[in-house]
C-alpha cells in the first residue's frame, strides 16, 4: 500500500508541475469540393437532385489517392 501511494503521490507531483500545452491541429491536406443539384435517376425513373461533396486537394484539384498515415 505504501508503494502504491508514493507513486501517486510521484505522479500526481509530475503532472502540477507539468505546463500545459493547448492541441493545435495540422494544416488542412484537403479541401472539399462542392457539386450542387446534380441529378441522380431512381430505378422507377424518378430523378432526385442531390449535393455532393468530394475531398479535393489544396490546389482545388480532385484527390485521386487514398491518403497514407505518416
């Protein structure tokens, strides 16, 4: 019991004396590219109008690649 409470006591010393650091997120890698009203045909002929939003890249292009984890 005693050493579960020196090592309380030890981390909760280390984290009051760490500083605090605010998370600041990366820059964007894409964007979202907008298509509005495009029309989509049902299998009964019906035709609804949908919004369709696409990743971009950050030169407005349309990304074509799976993103990769760094």
């Amino acid at each position: 019991m005693r050493v579960f409470a020196a090592v309380a006591a030890l981390l909760g010393a280390v984290t009051i004396a760490a500083p605090a650091q605010a998370w600041e997120p990366e820059p964007a890698k894409y964007g979202v590219g907008e298509q509005h009203n495009v029309p989509v045909q049902m299998a009964d002929g019906t035709i609804l109008r949908a919004d369709v939003y696409t990743p971009v890249n950050t030169d407005g292009t349309p990304a074509t690649a799976r993103s990769r984890s760094s």
